[in-house]
C-alpha cells in the first residue's frame, strides 16, 4: 500500500476511535454556565479559522473544509480528498470575588473529511461537539442562628454536572453557475445532560440534620433530535489580484423531541418526580459573512451570527410540594449575536523557502449573552486568537496544480476568551486555549501517466 493511503488511512482509524470516546465526554468546559439550558455552545470552528477569530461564511478553498457553510462545499477540487481533525488543550482560571481557581482540560474537537462528488458539486461528512456540560463547585451561606443552641446554620449547595451535545452531518455544496453556490448541512444531534444539586446544613462546621432537612435535586435528560442548515456564497472577482466573496447560513430552529426529568430526595426519604415533555428547543440562527482575498497572500475576513434564543423553551419547575410542575417554558434564554473578524497572510504560496508558505493569522471576536440567569443576563464573551499553519513537505501535496497551491497543514491556534457577567457575585472566567489540527490534502484521484 502507498504510503500516503497508509498515512490516511491511520489517521482517519486514530479518529474514528476518537470520536465515540469524545461523546462520552462533555468536551472539557469546566464552565458553572455551562449548568443551563443544553449546555454551553462549543465552539464550531475548525483549525483553519479558528485561530481567525472564528470567521466562515465568506470563506471558501478547495484545500480547506468549511462545515459551517455547506456552500463550500462546491469548491472541492475533482482530484483530491480532504481529510481534517483537530484537539484542544485549555487552562480555565475561575474568579469570585476573592476566590479563583484554575483547571485543566483536553478534549478532542472535530473531525470531517470531504470530496467532489460530481460536477460543480461537493460532498462532506464530519462529527463534532454541539454543546457542553461540566463543573462542579460548592456555594455557602448563613441562613439562621438555630434558636436552641444559638450556633450559626450555614447551608452548603454543591454543584455538579456532565455530559453535552455531539452533532454529526453529511452535506453537499453546488454551484449552479459561475460565482453562485449553494449548499446543506443535514444531520443528528445526541447527548445527555446530567446536573445535580445537593443541598445541607452545618451548625458551625459540624453536620446538622435535626431541625434542617438537607435535599438531593437531580436533573437529566436523553436528547436525540435532528439538525439542518442551508447555506449561500457568491464570489465575485474583482480584478486579477483582487476576489470577494459572500455568504450566509440559516440554522433551522425546531422542537426537540426529548423529555427532561427532575427528581428530588429529602433526608427523610420523601422523593418527587416530575417530568417535562418536549422541554427544549433549538433556535433559528443567521449568520453572514464578507471575505476578501488579495493576490493569494492577504485574506480578511468578518462575520455576524443571530440567535433567536428568546423564544427556545427549557425545563421549568414551577409551584411547591406536590403541586410543582415541571414544564416547558421560555425565559432562560434570550437573542444574542456574535461579531467576529480576522485576517490570514501567507508571504508567498509558490516560493520554495519554508517560512514563505506559512500562513499566519490573527482574530477577535465578542458574544452577547444567550442565557438569563436569575433575571440577570448571562455571561458576555470576548477573545483575542493568533496562529499558524505549517505546510507538510510533501512530493505530491506541495505540487501547483493549475496555478492552484494546496498543500496538507499541520494548524496551531492560540486562543484567550473572557467570559463575565454583570450581576453582583458572578463567577469571571478567563479561557486559555491551544488548538491543534491537521488537515490532509490528498490527490486520491490523479491518473498518472507514467509511474
């Protein structure tokens, strides 16, 4: 077997294996936000634009993979296949008021492979994380003075959590013609979500349990729904140096089919079940997006995205006792949009000298909050990125194909985002994170002449 299909073949095995072992997992957020509603959202991005701020919609290349707008697609060039996966490292640190703490985490990210399937059209499959779950923390506060021994009662909630939401699709891009493509993301959505509250009391420092019932919540839910998205670019060259693309993805909103189940246990043993039917729901999102391209070295690039949150339902308790309901409901999220922009440059794609086929990058973006908490708004987020793409030597994939320079990319991405709130005691969280990613660019497809 030739060594590229050897070198393919193990990496695409090293994924597979990867992936069922990522859904088991909630992707490493360490996040206490990431306790409402489906989770936090991850983060769609992949190597190649990650480090980019995290744009897409205008961008479009016949070496890279753009899930996040299946217009893309119809880029894919007749002779090769892509293939491309990526992890991240990241270092948390977590701060209220005086207190902080810092945690870390890895967790495998996506993976995607794509091929021309026919004229003008493309074809991609890939998996990645949707949303995750995963904290743990303890809350404490003087509630009373215990009338009979005068001692401070002090109640003491622990948090924890897990789990998330993992995405597959299967898509395809066309062009119809020249300038216009169009394209579609259809796929499944699965995971559960596991959160946990657990409530006691302590009269200074020691264990309490006579006058002052501790209690158990446990929330949970199984999710298996479907996920779609149809999206649009037009490239428009406007001179020999210059090209400028367009584009813009709608993410279908819908009911998810899935119930949610709370169950609460009181030291005495008393026990309430309660479950929602049809308890959350997915919101239409927009997203567009502009790139613009100059003599093949400097790319910029700039997206916005539209959430309409507002209107998504998530499980509820309401009343007390055995007169609580447990529901569907709105008011926990809210509309929230997201502002990003960065730029790529490569000195030169066709020179020989190593560091002039390097691409270097640099991005920011900013998200509005999409949660309510406690009638407060959610965490905004800002961050900053920066990295590299370093060209794989290769025989075959550094080789100029009609003037056209598509070489395999070992991708490095840096990553520092900010996520606070505004209300009084909110936990501020400062995200570090190292991206890597490897994209494979294979000429599967090429009939030799001579060998």
């Amino acid at each position: 077997m030739n060594l590229r299909y050897r070198i393919i073949t193990a990496a695409m095995a090293i994924a597979c294996a990867a992936a069922p072992a990522a859904a088991q997992s909630h992707g490493g957020s360490n996040s206490s936000y990431s306790r409402y509603g489906l989770g936090l959202p991850a983060d769609p991005s992949q190597g190649f634009n990650r480090a980019m701020g995290g744009v897409a919609q205008g961008l479009r290349s016949r070496s890279r993979i753009n899930m996040q707008n299946p217009a893309s697609y119809s880029a894919m060039d007749s002779l090769t296949f892509l293939f491309d996966v990526g992890m991240g490292l990241q270092r948390t640190r977590m701060s209220q008021g005086n207190t902080a703490m810092s945690v870390n985490n890895t967790a495998f990210e996506y993976v995607s492979a794509a091929f021309r399937l026919g004229r003008n059209i493309g074809m991609s499959v890939g998996f990645r994380p949707f949303t995750d779950i995963g904290y743990s923390f303890t809350q404490e506060r003087d509630v009373t003075i215990d009338p009979y021994s005068l001692q401070s009662v002090t109640q003491q909630v622990s948090y924890d959590g897990n789990g998330g939401l993992h995405q597959a699709y299967i898509g395809a891009g066309w062009r119809p013609f020249k300038g216009l493509s169009v394209g579609a993301n259809a796929g499944i959505i699965w995971g559960s979500i596991s959160n946990q509250a657990v409530q006691t009391f302590t009269e200074n420092g020691t264990s309490n349990t006579s006058n002052y019932s501790s209690l158990s919540t446990y929330y949970s839910a199984d999710i298996l729904t479907w996920k779609g998205d149809i999206g649009l670019q037009y490239q428009h060259l406007l001179n020999q140096t210059n090209l400028l693309t367009v584009g813009a993805t709608v993410g279908i909103g819908h009911t998810v089919g899935s119930d949610a189940t709370i169950l609460r246990t009181s030291l005495r043993g008393d026990t309430i079940k309660n479950v929602a039917t049809n308890a959350y729901q997915l919101p239409m999102t927009y997203s567009f997006g502009i790139a613009w391209e100059h003599a093949q070295k400097l790319t910029l690039a700039a997206d916005v995205t539209l959430g309409q949150w507002g209107s998504c339902t998530t499980p509820q308790l309401n009343g007390e006792g055995t007169n609580s309901r447990y529901e569907a409901a709105t008011g926990e999220y809210s509309n929230n949009f997201r502002i990003s922009a960065g730029l790529e440059y490569v000195p030169d794609r066709f020179n020989h000298a190593f560091l002039s086929r390097v691409n270097y990058r640099l991005g920011a973006f900013y998200t509005s909050p999409n949660q309510r908490i406690n009638g407060h708004d959610g965490p905004h987020e800002f961050g900053i990125t920066a990295g590299v793409a370093l060209p794989i030597t290769n025989a075959i994939t550094n080789r100029s194909f009609n003037n056209v320079y598509a070489p395999s990319y070992v991708n490095i991405g840096l990553q520092w985002t900010r996520r606070d709130a505004d209300f009084s005691n909110a936990i501020t969280e400062n995200v570090f994170r190292i991206n890597i990613g490897l994209t494979f660019n294979e000429r599967w497809f090429m009939k030799w002449q001579f060998r």
